[in-house]
C-alpha cells in the first residue's frame, strides 16, 4: 500500500474517513464545502496556479505565463507570485537546482511512503529547501507543524534523497521546508529540520503504520471523536454528522490533486451498451 501525506493526514483525522476512502473506496456523492461551485472553481484555480509555478520553475519565461488569461484569485496569486517568490528564488545564490513537481517513495515496514513535493531547489553539498504552495487559507504555525506533511516530506527527504546530492544521503540539518501562501505571500513558514526532529518523525511514521497494519477488517471503524474533522468530509450523512458541508473559506488547506480519491474504474467489467 502507497501511503501519501493526505492519506495519512485522513488516518489522523479520522480513522473511518481512512478505513472509507482507501481500504473501501466507498464513493459518496456530497460537496466538500459550501458553495460547491465556488469551491470547485476554487479547487480548479488552486491547481492552475500548481501548473503555472510548475512551469515557470521549469524556465518558462515569465512574461508568457504572465500573458495568460487568469481569472480572480488567480491573477491575484499569480502577481503575490512574481512579487515575492522570485526575489526570494534570485536571493539564494548560485549554484540552485531547481527540481519542480518531483516525487519520492521509500520503504518503511510493509508500506511505501510517497511525497509529490511542489519544488525542491537543492544546492548540492550545502543545503536543500522543499517548497510547497498553498492557496488555501494560512493557518497558525502549531497547527501546521503538527500536519503530516510537515513531517513527512523532511523524513523522506532525508531517507530516499541522495541522488538529489551526488549520492551522499542530506544531513537533517541540510534540509528545511517552506510553505509559501498564496493569501499570505509575505507570510511564508519555514521549518527547518534536525536529527533530532528526523528520529521523532521516524517514530511519528512508524507508530501511525504499525496502527494502519493493526486495523480490524470486517468492522466499520468508529467515528472521528472530535466533530470538527467532519466539516469538510464527504462522508458526514454516512455518519450522521450532518448534512451540511461547511464554507470553503473557512478551510485552511485546498484540497491537493492527490487528496482526490484515486477511484479505481474496471473498463473490463463496464457491459456494452445497446441501441
Ligand atoms: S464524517 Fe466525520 S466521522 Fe465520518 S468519516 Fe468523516 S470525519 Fe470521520
């Protein structure tokens, strides 16, 4: 099984929303947040702005992407982009490798932990910085310290990086994450990492699978004990935990492309249809 930041995030949360999402696959038909079409249009700008920073660190001049048609909060996002990130990006020297929308796995007991990472500009020897844009609201820093990924994607780093750095596996100290929002350009969080923080996730990690392998099969798990975690989850009516989804902008986190359910379809077992 491929565990990823958001599944694990979901195990977290809530074990069910797990248990329903990934061992079931149970689709259910409810909106994350209210107004559904606002949040969709919301979902879809949250990854056109993904695309376009992917290409632009991928050396696509600026002044093309800047020609684009950007409907709000795009365009908005996009100027906070050019304004902030770029001065940021020219101000850490030479030489910077830029590695956009790359993906690491490595093993850890029976799983395989996978991160997409947004950006990864690496200074061979020196030092590598994991970027990773938010469009979403900015949360408090606690509470960001505390996601799944904030740990993570350093952990990772750390194990399965090496080829990013002539082979030599990234000391803790080497590596720090930085989140840049979208609705707070100028707020960028930093975290730099450690051993110390590296042997504290590796026991984070380790507990949380040894915890996914122990899950009783057969039996619909309990439901999240704190109803917060059932706000922005399609799954509320199965729980009855209302019916309502609420407001998308009170929803810290835009929903990333890998946090949609990877629905499996068998085109094998789909029957023609006859006229
Ligand atoms: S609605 Fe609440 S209890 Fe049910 S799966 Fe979602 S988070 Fe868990």
């Amino acid at each position: 099984m491929i565990l990823s930041q958001s599944s694990l995030q979901d195990f977290v949360d809530c074990e069910r929303r797990f248990q329903l999402r990934y061992l079931l696959r149970v689709a259910w038909p409810a909106p994350q947040a209210e107004p559904q079409l606002e949040h969709e249009r919301r979902m879809k700008q949250g990854i056109l702005f993904h695309r376009l920073a992917h290409q632009r660190m991928l050396g696509i001049p600026s002044e093309k992407l800047d020609a684009m048609q950007m409907e709000p909060p795009l365009d908005r996002w996009w100027r906070a982009h050019s304004r902030t990130f770029l001065p940021f990006l020219a101000s850490l020297g030479e030489p910077l490798y830029r590695y956009p929308e790359i993906t690491l796995m490595g093993k850890m007991g029976q799983f395989r932990l996978m991160a997409r990472y947004d950006l990864l500009l690496v200074q061979p020897g020196e030092r590598v910085l994991i970027v990773d844009w938010k469009t979403g609201r900015r949360p408090r820093r606690p509470r960001m310290a505390q996601r799944v990924q904030t740990r993570l994607y350093p952990f990772l780093l750390a194990q399965s990086g090496a080829f990013l750095n002539a082979g030599r596996p990234w000391e803790a100290e080497q590596i720090e994450m930085l989140y840049w929002f979208a609705e707070a350009p100028t707020e960028s969080m930093r975290f730099p990492y450690s051993a110390a923080a590296r042997e504290d996730d590796r026991q984070y990690l380790n507990a949380l699978l040894e915890r996914i392998a122990a899950l009783p099969t057969g039996e619909l798990l309990p439901p999240a004990e704190d109803e917060r975690a059932c706000r922005f989850c399609v799954y509320r009516s199965l729980c009855a935990r209302g019916i309502s989804a609420a407001p998308f902008a009170e929803r810290e986190e835009e929903a990333a492309p890998e946090e949609a359910p990877a629905w499996e379809v068998d085109f094998d077992a789909i029957e023609p249809v006859a006229f």
